[in-house]
C-alpha cells in the first residue's frame, strides 16, 4: 500500500515550515489590524459568490496561498472598528494554546485521555466560583458553549428541583421555568429540547428599561399553577444580548428562595463582570444563584468555544447525567471531578482549560479586570455621543458594552424609519470598514454594537457616526 500520502501528511519538518509561515501571517494580520494599516473589517461577498470562490479554490487555488486567502476573506475581529457580535479579539496567546489542543487532541472524557487540562479545569472553575462568591463546596467544569451550558443548567435543576426521576424514567406532568422575554434564545431551545414545550415557558415581561419585571413574578406563578405547570427554575440575564441589560438578580434570588425554585444566571456575556472592580456591581446577586454560565470566548478574550458552567453545591454539578460507561467508567464513592465525561453534556471535549489556564498564568486575573472595564468604559462613552447627536437615539443607556441606536425624524412613520436604518447598516456592512449588527426591539429597528476591542476608541465611534449620517444624507437627497 503506497503510504506517501500518510507521511507527507505527518512530517515534522513541513508542519514546522508551514507553522512557521502561518504565525508569521497571523502576527503580520494582527500588527495592520490593531495599528489600522488595513481600513476594512470584513470584504463583503454574497453567499453564492464566496460559495464559487472556494468551489473553484478547491480545484484550481494555490496551496501556499491558502492561509492568506482565508485571513482575507473573513471578518477580522483584531480590527478596532469591527464592533458587531459578541465574539472577541482572541489574545493572541491562545493562538497557540488552540494549536496545542488540535495537535494534542486529548478528548478529556476520563483522566487519562486529558491529565494536564483535567487538573487545569479543577482550578480554573473554582477559581471562578470563588470570583462569583460561592463557597469551597462549590463545583464547575467547562462546555461548549453557553448555549449547552444553559441547557445542562436546566436540566440539573430539573433533577434538583421535580421528584420524579425524569432522567431514567421520563415525565407526563407539565414542566415549566420562568424567563424573562429580553433573554437569550437558547433558553427557550432548551426548555424545548426538555419537553417543556411552549407553554412550559413562562415568558416574565419586561420593564420599560428591558430588565425582567419582578413585580410581576408572583401573578406569574400564580397563573401557571393554575393551568397545572409545576415550575422548578427561573432563569436571570446577565445580561441579556440584544440590549446588554442585566436583571435584578438579587430580586430573582428572593423569589427563587420563596418558592424552592432553581436559580440560573446565565452570564455568557457578562457574567465576566465578576473579574472587574469598577462593574462588578451589575452582577450584585449572581452568589446566590445556584448555577452560573460565563463564556470565556466572550468577555474573556478566549477562543471559540469555552464556557464555564458553575454550581454554588457542587453535588449538582455531578449529578444531572447518570447513565452506564463501564468500558470507560466506573462507579466511585469519592468526588470524581476528573472524569468529565460523568459530569458534562459532551463524552469527548476539547481541551479548553488551557486556554483559560494559560491567560492567568502569564497575566494573572487582573488582564479580566482590565478588559471588562475598558470595554464596558467604552460602551458609556459610545452612548453619551449617541445622546448628544442630533437625530439619534439610543434603546436604553447602555448596562455594558453593548449599544442599540437609531436615526429618528418625527416627519417619517415607524416603518420608513425602521427601513431607513436597516439600509443604513446593509451599507456599512457592504462597505466593509466598520462592522456593525442590527436588532428589533418592541417593533422598532435599531442598529447595534457591542464594543468587544479594548483597542476600540471614541474617535472609531465619531467616525462611524459621521459615516451614518452622511448615508444617511445620501439616502434622503431628494436626487438619490
């Protein structure tokens, strides 16, 4: 059998040569993105035409040209003007911590199969739920995401919280949590996921200023134990992603507290606030909840994807899947931490503890402190322009780094305004220079940004304001 393939593929010197030249295209990528030297976030193509473009690169592109295409033809989040979804600019170090569990590919379902970032997990989760202000009985561990995160939570307080052995037996009664109608999506997918159906989620309004409304919370039960849902958990947002607003998670723990209800933050945003001097007070409460999700490929400059799952007894964090392994694992009597496949969604996982790991063991804590703080000091800042523009206003005052805004005119209708905003960021985006995203609020359009860059500055911001109102003229000249 001719092997040629097998050992071209695994030869040390040509993955030395080509790792060597992709670090250099990556630090060369991150030197014109940080100091501006390349203008444009993003080079806008329709899908169809990025579609034919790798089709034709697969059969007749230039293999030593690849790395350079895909950096330019994807959306550089180095840049300090792309200021659109909730992903960070990496730290550059966990570069290489992601080259290291690709090629080390430990899957980290039992010890053995992931020694080093198994330990590293123990101390990075409890080092989190100190942060949060949990005890030393207190346990996490990391998942894939806080969509997954938030669905394992859930069912955990299921497990806690209703007495029938769901888990191994299934259910006929009706289920519901109580969320607020400002939360993340993924919350409702996972109630769904469960079974809970529709009417299991009791959708908890919102205030004016977008935060859960907890006056309304005891109507609220009240009414779904009418219609027979035996409610067993209550989901805070921390904050919630369209509009960055953290809910009043200490009244949310006062009421889970009343009624025996689980308590789950989810933090994948800005659970991180934990780690800042200055902003920790917008999570006041979050040590009472009974579970947290934080995502550190948010607000923790870590790859996609890494999330901490948190649980104030950490006899929960062991208990939600329980199911045979026995080629793999075997029933203990003492706190098997290390085998992670007992205790998470995924049986193989890959092992993003050294990320995390790695950031504190060569900047310490403090480097989570300064990135929360400058970018939610940037969100401010960004909404006190917003304020001052003639013409433009803001959805709420900004909680974080996250800032919804729009053209207003009292002569034109919701509809021609809400048209005329989203024209204005399908241009930008086709521009390619600033990437910004866009939400509806309550019927109303509004374009959005989340300051993710600590290298962002409010000159970026009176730019891009300059940059809106000048479409903003070319859309309304009467010659246009």
């Amino acid at each position: 059998m001719d092997k040629s393939l097998l050992q071209k593929a695994y030869s040390p010197q040509d993955f030395r040569k080509r790792g060597h030249i992709l670090i250099d295209q990556l630090a060369d990528h991150l030197d014109a993105q940080i100091n501006e030297e390349s203008t444009a976030t993003l080079d806008w193509h329709i899908p169809e035409d990025e579609r034919a473009f790798w089709n034709d690169f697969l059969e007749n592109g230039d293999e030593n040209e690849l790395f350079a295409q895909i950096l330019k033809r994807t959306t550089s989040v180095h840049n300090p003007k792309c200021i659109g979804h909730q992903v960070t600019p990496t730290a550059p170090i966990t570069a290489l911590t992601a080259m290291m569990s690709g090629f080390l590919n430990n899957g980290m379902a039992i010890y053995e199969m992931g020694m080093a970032p198994s330990a590293m997990e123990r101390i990075i989760t409890d080092l989190v739920c100190k942060k949060i202000g949990y005890n030393s009985d207190s346990r996490g561990f990391l998942t894939s995401g806080g969509t997954l995160a938030n669905l394992t939570a859930i069912l955990s307080a299921r497990k806690a919280k209703v007495q029938n052995d769901i888990w191994n037996e299934g259910h006929e009664q009706s289920l519901g949590i109580m969320v607020s109608e400002e939360a993340h999506y993924c919350v409702d997918r996972a109630a769904k996921i469960m079974g809970l159906g529709e009417k299991g989620i009791i959708k908890i309004p919102a205030t004016e200023d977008f935060k859960m409304n907890t006056s309304t919370l005891e109507s609220e039960l009240e009414k779904a134990s009418a219609n027979n849902i035996e409610v067993f958990a209550i989901v805070g947002s921390a904050p919630s992603t369209a509009t960055g607003v953290y809910d009043d998670l200490t009244a949310i723990a006062n009421f889970a507290q009343k009624h025996d209800l689980w308590f789950h933050v989810d933090g994948a945003h800005g659970g991180a606030a934990i780690f800042s001097e200055k902003y920790k007070y917008t999570v006041a409460g979050i040590d009472q909840a009974d579970s947290v999700a934080i995502d550190g490929h948010k607000m923790m400059m870590l790859p996609t994807i890494t999330t901490a799952l948190l649980f104030k007894d950490g006899n929960h964090s062991h208990a939600t899947f329980s199911q045979k392994a026995d080629y793999l694992l075997v029933q203990s009597d003492d706190e098997d931490w290390y085998n992670k496949a007992k205790r998470t969604f995924e049986c193989t996982k890959t092992m993003m503890s050294i990320h995390w790991y790695t950031m504190l063991k060569t900047y310490g804590e403090g480097i989570f402190d300064e990135y929360v703080t400058q970018l939610y000091d940037l969100g401010k800042a960004f909404g006190n322009l917003v304020q001052n523009e003639p013409n433009f206003e803001l959805a709420i005052e900004p909680n974080s780094n996250i800032i919804c805004f729009r053209y207003v005119d009292a002569n034109l209708n919701l509809n021609t305004l809400n048209d005329l905003n989203a024209n204005i960021r399908q241009q930008l985006l086709e521009e390619g220079e600033f990437y910004i995203v866009q939400t509806k609020l309550r019927g109303v359009h509004y374009l959005r940004c989340t300051v993710m860059n600590p290298f962002t500055t409010e000159e970026h911001f009176r730019v891009l304001l300059k940059k809106v109102k000048e479409k903003l003229e070319a859309i309304l000249s009467p010659n246009n």
